[in-house]
C-alpha cells in the first residue's frame, strides 16, 4: 500500500504559465485585455469555434446563454439529472422551470428517446450536459430541436477536446459552454468560455459585462472612448488577463494532457475489464472522449459493501477519489420544490449507489496508476462476495 496521499485531480501548473503570469502583473494591464482576446482567438482556432467569449466560469457562460436567447419566467428547459447543480441553477436564475429528462445507462447522458415526451408548449430549449466527457447524441437532439423550434445550450465543462463525429464539441452555432475550474482538463484557476454563432456571441458579450456596448479596454485604450451605453442590467462575468495568461498555456498543452489522460484510462481499462465486480466506462464509435473523468461502477451484487464503504476502503489505501454526481433530484431545494422522489429517474438514481470517480490527471505517474489499480483490486478481492 502507497504511503502518500493520491489527491483526486490535481492541476498541473507549469513554469510557462507562471511567467505569463507575472508578466501580465507586470504589465499595465491586469484584468480583461488582450491576453483575453488572444485566448478567444487561440480557442476559436484551436476548436474551430465559430466565436468565443472568455468568461469567469462555466455556470457565467451557461446563465450568459439562457439570458441572451431571452429565456425566463413561464419557459421550461430540459435537462439531466445527471450532472453538477450548476446547470440546472442557472435555469432557476433567470426564472425558467427545469424538466429533468432520465439517462442512458450506458453513457449516464441524457436519453435522447425520453426527450419528446418532456416537451411542452413551454418548452424553450434543451441544455444536455456531455457527460464525463462522452458527448451527448448530438445528431439525435438538434433533430428534436428542429422539429420543435427549441435552442440547444451545450454544457461542455467536461467535452473539451472531445469529438462527436469527427468535430470537436464548441465547432457548432449553437451556445457551447466550458469550464477552466481547477479540477477540469484545462484550467484557469476559475474559468469558463462560450463558443457559438458570431451574432449570439457579440450579444452575449454585452450582456455578461453590464450590459454596455463597449467594453472597459476599448475604452480605456488610447484608440478608445470614454462614452458608452447600457442596453441591458448586464451582469460582471469577465476573465481576466491573469487568468487568460494561464489559459493560453494550458490550451498550448492540451494535446499532451490529453494523450496522457487516454494513456492513464487505457491502464485502468486493461486492469478492470475482467473484474466482474466492476463496469468499466464505455466510448462509443462515433465519438472522441475527453476523459475528464474516469468513472467506474460497482456491480453491487458481487460486493458485500456499498458504494461509501468502498470509498472509504480506498481512502484508507490513500487514494483519493469523488462522486459525480449526487443526482439534482436529490437535493432538497430541487426535491422538495418539485416534489421528485429517488425514482422518478430511476436510471439516473441507481447508478449513482454505484459511482466512483477514480484520480485521473496528466500528471499522475504510472506507479501512482499501478497504486490506484492495486487499491481497487485490493478491496474487491477482500469484499467480494
Ligand atoms: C464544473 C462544472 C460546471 C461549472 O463550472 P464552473 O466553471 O465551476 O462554473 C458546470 N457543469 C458541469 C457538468 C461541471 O462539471
């Protein structure tokens, strides 16, 4: 048993970044300013987006789109069970009812076949989380939301880098959010970015900093103006240049942390696949992974432990691991005000007795992988039932 600590997911912070850093701080300008622009513009390019806007988180970027597509008081949009409270938060910010819709259990992505029958009249958009990193059945739901005239807001916190038939997710018009959290496949300390059509975007830009038609660079540059107007009660959602300096690196690494992270995931993979006690997560054909987060499920029968104990029995190990996610229904604020029951998304609840997120980050080492895969055999043979 390893005597050190493996903490869930680490960032990885380099010498480039740093520098960047100090020297934005150095500079005469520290907040939103051309670092920002420069990272839009890398984004863009790198995903082929159609447009970017650099925002100080995903839950900023996903509430800066419902706002923009004018969603509010009287509207319902769709959405899953499975995933962090953010997505469905922002839903309650601006007024509008969110309607849950169960998942896949083989992806744990919202079911695309259970969509029709959650619309409404009300209904104004469906917001599909790309859960773990395994995209959504893209195809299926922007046909549901043609054939209904819905809006397609994508929570992408986890899908950067991943592909749905060949295209990176954020390449399409609509609304795409990402997250640069600390513990997401690319950080910003805090984060997030909205990609989507140019038109949107320049609204939407607007909109997520008070509402004035022009923003504080252009106004303080020389080239700028000191005159300006409100047009909406805008909101203060701006990156900064500091946290785009350390973006930029991090999107210049990408590709390597990717690589690593599939290494890391095919070890587990070839460890796991013959544990009949374990389900390994699946990655369909027709999509790229991000792999932001390697989760496996417990077949509980074969286990005289539940899905805690089994937690704690790795913590004991020093490894450290999390749930995602405690399904919204769940919560009191979303159970009581709407009166769900644990079964009311059945596939969604019995999965969650099931879930561990295992460490999974470019810099873990191969021994630490080794250490993980021996924990997890470790307590499945001393369980087993
Ligand atoms: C992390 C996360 C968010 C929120 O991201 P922030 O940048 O912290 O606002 C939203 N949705 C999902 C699915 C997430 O995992």
């Amino acid at each position: 048993m390893r005597n050190k600590f493996i903490p869930f997911s680490p960032p990885w912070i380099g010498e480039e970044e740093i520098n960047e850093v100090v020297d934005t701080l150095k500079s005469d300008w520290i907040t939103t300013g051309p670092k920002v622009k420069k990272f839009e513009e890398e984004f863009c390019r790198y995903f082929n987006s159609p447009s970017a806007l650099a925002l100080n988180s995903c839950t900023a970027a996903l509430h800066t789109a419902l706002v923009t597509l004018g969603i509010g008081p009287g509207d319902e949009v769709i959405t899953t069970p499975m995933t962090f409270c953010a997505s469905v938060n922002v839903i309650e910010h601006v007024g509008a009812k969110p309607v849950l819709v169960d998942v896949e259990s083989d992806t744990l992505n919202i079911d695309p076949n259970k969509i029709e029958s959650a619309i409404t009249n009300k209904t104004k958009a469906i917001l599909p989380v790309h859960y773990s990193g395994h995209p959504v059945e893209l195809d299926t739901i922007y046909d549901i939301a043609e054939k209904y005239n819905l809006y397609v807001v994508e929570d992408a916190a986890h899908a950067i880098h991943a592909k749905y038939k060949g295209r990176f997710i954020g390449s399409s018009n609509n609304p795409v959010c990402f997250s640069f959290y600390a513990t997401k496949n690319l950080t910003t300390a805090e984060g997030g970015m909205l990609t989507g059509d140019p038109n949107f975007i320049e609204r939407a830009r607007i909109i997520s900093l008070h509402g004035m038609s022009k923003d504080a660079w252009k106004r303080y540059s020389k080239e700028g103006s000191w005159y300006y107007e409100v047009v909406y009660p805008g909101f203060k959602y701006n990156m900064t240049d500091i946290q785009a300096s350390i973006g930029l690196w991090q999107l210049n690494k990408l590709e390597n942390f990717q690589r690593r992270r599939r290494e890391i995931v095919n070890m587990y993979n070839s460890a796991f696949k013959d544990i009949e006690a374990l389900r390994t997560p699946i990655e369909r054909p027709e999509v790229e992974h991000s792999w932001h987060l390697y989760v496996l499920r417990l077949n509980l029968e074969m286990l005289r432990i539940d899905r805690n104990q089994f937690i704690e029995e790795l913590k004991n190990r020093n490894i450290g691991t999390s749930v995602h996610f405690i399904p919204i229904h769940l919560h009191p604020y979303y159970r009581d005000k709407y009166g769900f029951k644990p079964n009311d998304f059945p596939v969604a609840y019995e999965n969650y007795l099931k879930i561990i997120s295992l460490p999974l980050y470019p810099r873990m080492s191969n021994e630490d992988v080794y250490d993980v895969i021996e924990a997890v055999i470790d307590v499945v043979k001393k369980y087993r039932r």
